[in-house]
C-alpha cells in the first residue's frame, strides 16, 4: 500500500517530465475511448428515447391489429379488425379497464384536410375518449373528445399543431370548422405540440370520435381497426391475451393450423425488439473500439519499453540503493496504467464532447446519453490495458541486474 | 568483533569458454569504524571485491560475513533489504536521479525502507544539513556542481543510517579542490564513527586511509596499516 503510494507519485512525475511523449503515448487510448463513448452516447440516446416513445402506450395495455401473413398477401387477401371483433372482445374479455379502438381514414397514409380554400394532408384517426390516455395527448386549447361525442357521433375535431399550421387556422382554432371526407367538423381542441421523431411530425393528426369516423367512412366496406386495451391489472395478462386470440380466429373463421392473421402485441414486446436491434449495435461496434484500444495498448507496451531502456541506469541506481523487484516492477505498471488511465478520461470527456456535437448537428436526432456504465467500462478497460501492457515493459526492468544495469551508459 | 568477514572468496566470470579469475581465495577481516581503502590498477579485482562487499553481486565461492550475517547465500531480494539498511553506496559519477531534487533523491533510500513521508522529510534534510548543502535541497542534480553532486550522494549514503559507507572512486570526477573538500568530510565521518570503504585507483586518496589493501591479478599482495595517518589521531 505504502509503495503504491510512492510508485503513484513517481509515475505522475515521470508522465510530467515527458509531456508531449506522454500525450502521443496515450493518445491512441484516448482516440479508442473517445470513440467508444461518442458512439455509446448517441446510440443510447436513441434508445432512451425511443422508449420515451412507448412509454405514451402504459405498461398495462396491450395492443390488437390485422396482420396478413406473407403467403395470404400473395392470394390478395387482407385481413382486418372488424366493428364486429371489436365488439366481441368487448363483450367477451373481462379485466379491461377500457378498450380503445382507433379507425384510420385510410391506413398508413394520409387524408386530405381542407379549410378556406387550403388543402393540407394528416393523418385522421377515429377513437374515444380513452385515446388521449393511450397516446399521451396534451391539450393546449379547447378540450378532447368526450365519451358523448361518441355516443352521439358529434362532428368535432382535435387537431395536432402542425396540422394548424398547415391549415393556417388561427393560433387558438376552436370554433372554426375544417372540410374532411364530405362533412365539416368542428375544432374543439388543439393538442400540445410533441415535436419530431426521426423528422417525422408527431403533431400532423386530427382525431375524431370513433362513431363519426364509422358513418364518415361509410362507403368503406371494410375498415381496419387498431385496439388498444387498458388492463384492470397485468397479472391476468397472458389469459387476456388467450381470450382475444380465441375469439379473433372463431370470429376470422381460421381453421386449426392456419397462421393468426392479427398480432396481439404488449409495449414490452414493441420495445424489445428495438432494444435487440440496438445492443446488437452495441456490441459490434464496441467490438471495433476495443480494437483501437488494444492498438493503444501497444502504444503503451512500446513507448514503455523504451523507457525502461533509457532508464535502465536510473532503475540500476534504485536497486544498488535497496529497491527491491515489486518497488520497480510496481513503478513501471503504474506509470503505464497512469498513462492509460489519463487516455481514459480525456476520451471520455471528448467522446462526450463529440457525441454532444454529433446529436446536436444531425437534426431532429435524440440527445446524446452517456450511462455511467459506458464510463465505468471505458475507464476499466483502459486500466486493464495499462496493465496487460504495462507488465512486460515492468518486468523487464524489475529483472534487470544492478551491476549491469549501473555501467549501462 | 568484525563488521566484515570474508572467508575464501572467489569470484569467476567466463568471458566465452575462458574463466577469467576476478577475485581468487580472498581472506579479510574488516572491524567497525575501520577507515579502508582497496587500491589497484585496472583489472585487479577491484570493482568485483566493491560490487561483492556491496552486496550487489554474490562470490562464486567462499562466505561473506557482514554483522556476523552470512549474506553469501541470500536471495536478490533479501540482498536488496541488506544494500538499503547496511550500506550506504557513492559512486564515480554520483548516480542521482537526474529529475528529482536533492531532497527528493535524498529520501529515496527511505521510500524503500518504508519509512512514511514526514519522518523521511526531516531525515533527508539533516542528512543535507550534515554536508552543509541544507540551502540547495531544492536544486536537481543538473544544477549543482560536481562537488555539491557528490555531497547529495553522500547525504543519500547516510540517510540510512548504514554499517558501511562504501565509495568507489568517489572523487574521480572532481577537481583538486573539491577532491580535498570531500576528503575531509570523508575524514569528519569516519571520526564520527562511520566505517568507510573506499576503491580507489590513486594513492593521494588512499594517503587519506588507515588501512590499505592493494590488489592485484584478483589477489591480495599489501595490507597495511597507514603509519603516518595512524599517528596523527
């Protein structure tokens, strides 16, 4: 203990004598933590909000919708949640808080929106009350659907920000009526904007009660739809799950190994596949990192190994004096992991800085998130590199012969 | 009661297939505060009986006895632990260290010793004050004369205390002068008590001794008493 103490002092004393070789030295860790920590950094400050993303959907819901399985896409056909399987599961599940069914206007696309001669396009969901719960809807002027708005198919809209915009409605829009798919709907509410996600608007909706968007889709035959449901609890979660798939292949007519032609999905499910996909990512690119820092090790291993060579006479010096092999095996091993350790945190610091500037220059990107652990691997596993490389540049010296090593010039 | 004891000391090299006789069937006895200085040309043997005495280097043959401690068969580390509490080393060409202070280089044998920082502060700075350099403790080597280099090594030779001060060629890099002002300090230590080996190629130095031992060929040839020095204590 008492020897490291020293070894420490004279290990940093020696790193300040040589300044500049000291910074070539450990700049090869320093160019591998760096590196390591800018890429970590954006990477989890994607994920990180990513899952901010889902956590709108509550940890107790879980989701239904129509998958058509490859080979019956080939046949032409579609498969579709009906009004009809959304009031089965209505009537047949129990432990639901509320179902929240969503109709789109036209799936996965966009709608024509017109107000005062201006055409603008968003996408227009039709669902209740519980939607605003389920999607995390903030409202800033005006109030959101209501459970009588459906039970009494009222014409009213709330509307995403930069749909306003579009529009040109004016900054608090309720009270004026907007012309979607042959009727006019009255704005009753403007929601909180939400900003952008991967440059995608996340505020270019209009959302109108669930029995509207029916009698407005009308002369659409089948419509597709999107439910989500509240559960009292989740410990009754995979019965539930049962429950609805029963009821969806009774109702869907499949027969005894044919393909579910719908998904029943939980948010742990969407978010995990997300999180596969990125410390996949994770993993590899650490992997391509830690080769830098292994070249930065070697670095190290030769820039120590010359300076046990220009040392030789002052390590023949200690050891005439009474240095014992620890006390110089331990100087040279300190000194490479000083060394080391000094790339470390410099590389942590600018692979911050350069994560920070990263995020920060590609729009709409996530901020950079540094996890501590991140820093504790990178900070370990430059110490580990000064260990593994300082110990045979250390131990050259620690063997060194006295008599020897005094007449070496 | 001896400080030193050496009984049939060989010491053999090989240079290729040939043995080369550095030191052959060396007796000696050394008592404490003994004033001693081996003398020789090149090649006598010299060097070897240092680097022997000094623990550095261990005889193919024979017993060394330092304070009644047979050190002939002791471990690299176990002869580290010797050199740094029995015996106090001044080189040639000083061998300090040339980026740490005259303290710092100084305390250094305390740090092995492991003596903790304050105790080794104050011990270094009288070791300093006792060869009158207590003003330039702050100095590194490369800024001190030649002189002041050799009294930091000889600060650093009695920091600890040890049972022998050994020097070899002490002041073979320094001037007439400085060479007299070492010498006297060499002469105030051993009047203090101090056991003093020196090897020394040159007899104005060895003049300085009590006991001469001349070596040649890795053989004692002369071991006398110094007749005038003996007479004027």
């Amino acid at each position: 203990m008492f020897s490291l103490i020293e070894s420490f002092r004279s290990a940093i004393s020696s790193v300040r004598a040589h300044g500049f070789r000291s910074f070539l030295t450990t700049l090869g860790i320093i160019i591998g933590v760096s590196s390591t920590i800018a890429v970590v950094s954006v990477i989890q400050g994607l994920s990180y909000s990513i899952n901010q993303q889902f956590e709108g959907f509550g940890s107790n819901s879980i989701s239904v919708r129509s998958f058509t399985p490859r080979s019956e896409r080939l046949k032409g056909k579609i498969a579709r949640i009906t009004p009809q399987d959304v009031e089965r599961i209505r009537e047949g599940v129990e432990g639901v808080e509320h179902i929240t069914p969503t109709l789109g206007s036209n799936v996965g696309g966009t709608s024509s929106i017109k107000y005062k001669g201006i055409e603008a396009f968003g996408q227009v969901a039709g669902s209740t009350y519980t939607y605003q719960a389920v999607q995390n809807i903030d409202i800033k002027h005006g109030r959101f659907l209501s459970y009588s708005d459906n039970q009494t198919r009222r014409k009213v809209v709330v509307i995403g920000e930069k749909l306003r915009e579009d529009l040109s409605l004016p900054k608090n829009p309720i009270g004026e009526y907007i012309f979607f798919a042959g009727e006019w709907l009255k704005v009753i509410g403007l929601a909180e904007p939400k900003g952008s996600f991967f440059g995608f608007s996340q505020d270019n909706f209009a959302v109108v009660p669930y029995s509207t968007m029916q009698s407005l889709n009308g002369n659409l035959l089948e419509p597709d739809i999107f439910v989500q449901l509240q559960l009292k609890n989740l410990d009754n979660l995979e019965q539930i799950k049962g429950k609805i798939k029963r009821i969806l292949r009774k109702e869907h007519r499949l027969k005894p190994g044919e393909d579910d032609d719908f998904k029943i999905e939980t948010p742990e499910q969407l978010t995990s596949g997300i999180s596969d996909v990125i410390s996949m990512l994770t993993i590899v690119l650490g992997g391509i990192v830690s080769i830098s820092l292994i070249v930065g090790g070697i670095g190290i291993m030769n820039i120590m190994l010359v300076s046990v060579t220009e040392r030789t006479r002052e390590i023949g010096i200690c050891k005439a004096i009474g240095a014992k092999r620890h006390h110089i095996l331990l100087q040279f091993l300190i000194e490479a992991v000083v060394l080391s350790l000094l790339g470390g945190i410099i590389g942590i610091l600018l692979g911050y800085g350069l994560g920070m500037l990263a995020s920060a220059s590609i729009p709409n990107f996530p901020p950079a998130n540094v996890p501590l652990w991140a820093v504790g691997i990178a900070f370990g596993f430059s110490a580990g590199v000064g260990v593994l490389f300082g110990i045979l540049p250390a131990a050259k010296a620690a063997n060194l012969d006295p008599i020897e090593a005094l007449r070496y010039e | 009661m001896s400080l030193i004891l050496l009984e049939d000391i060989c010491k053999y090299y090989y240079m290729g297939d040939q043995q080369v006789k550095a030191l052959s069937h060396i007796n000696l006895t050394i008592k404490p505060n003994e004033y001693i200085a081996f003398i020789g040309s090149s090649g006598s043997g010299k060097s070897t009986m240092m680097n022997i005495l000094g623990c550095l280097d261990k005889p193919t043959k024979g017993r060394y006895l330092l304070n009644e401690k047979n050190v002939s068969t002791l471990t690299q580390n176990e002869l580290a632990d010797i050199r740094n509490k029995e015996i106090g080393f001044i080189f040639q060409s000083f061998n300090l260290l040339p980026r740490a202070s005259a303290l710092n280089n100084v305390m250094l044998p305390l740090v092995y010793k492991g003596i903790p920082l304050n105790l080794r502060k104050n011990l270094a700075k009288e070791a300093l004050e006792k060869v009158n350099l207590a003003d330039r403790m702050d100095h590194i080597p490369s800024e001190l004369s030649g002189g002041q280099r050799q009294r930091v090594a000889i600060a650093r030779a009695l920091v600890t205390q040890p049972s022998i001060l050994l020097a070899d060629e002490p002041t073979g890099n320094l001037d007439s002068q400085t060479t007299q002002d070492i010498m006297t300090l060499f002469d105030e230590l051993h009047n203090e008590g101090q056991t003093i080996i020196m090897v020394t190629h040159e007899d104005d130095i060895a003049e300085h001794c009590h006991r001469v031992v001349r070596l040649s060929d890795g053989q004692i040839v002369e071991d006398y008493e110094n007749e005038r020095k003996l007479a004027n204590v």
